[in-house]
C-alpha cells in the first residue's frame, strides 16, 4: 500500500525533488510580470524537450510557494515498491 506525505518544509520538498531527479519549474503560459506562475516539479529524464515548463531557480519557487500558502503533497513509494514521483501542490491548511 503506498501513502502520501504532505508538507511545506522547504528542505523536505528540496530534498525529494533532487532525489527524484527533479527540478524546480512553472508552466511556462501561465507566468505574470511578478515571475509567478503555475508551480511543478518537472523530471527532465523523465519527458520530451517539447515540455511546455520552465525551469525556475529554488528562491524563486519557494517564494511563489509560500506566497500562495502551498503545502507539498508526495509519494515515496508506488504501491508495488517502486519509487514514486507522484507529487502535488495543495492549499496550506
């Protein structure tokens, strides 16, 4: 059985992403003149170049992050035992 972890740890999130191989990035459409946008946690190896993210640097995401009261929702482990990339971004309860 597999189980989500959910939290707004910025070094818990940080941590995660790199062990996954992920990077910080928006939806590329969806970025206003403040530099925010729609947040994701893009795995480069693991998508087409056409991707329609664009990388963003840590500072800048935990800065949309927390403006936005967002909580980070994980997976360590698929319910087979694999490793899991699923994640999500929910409101900050």
């Amino acid at each position: 059985m597999s189980s989500s972890k959910q939290t707004h740890n910025h070094a818990t999130i940080k941590a995660w992403a790199e062990e996954h191989g992920g990077v910080p990035a928006i939806v590329a459409d969806t970025s206003t003149n403040k530099g925010d946008g729609v947040l994701r946690i893009h795995f480069p190896k693991h998508s087409d170049h056409s991707s329609d993210l664009k990388e963003i640097d840590w500072d800048t995401f935990f800065k949309t992050f927390d403006e936005h009261q967002l909580d980070f929702l994980y997976q360590e482990k698929k319910a087979n035992g694999d490793e899991s990339t699923f994640h999500k971004f929910v409101e900050r309860e």
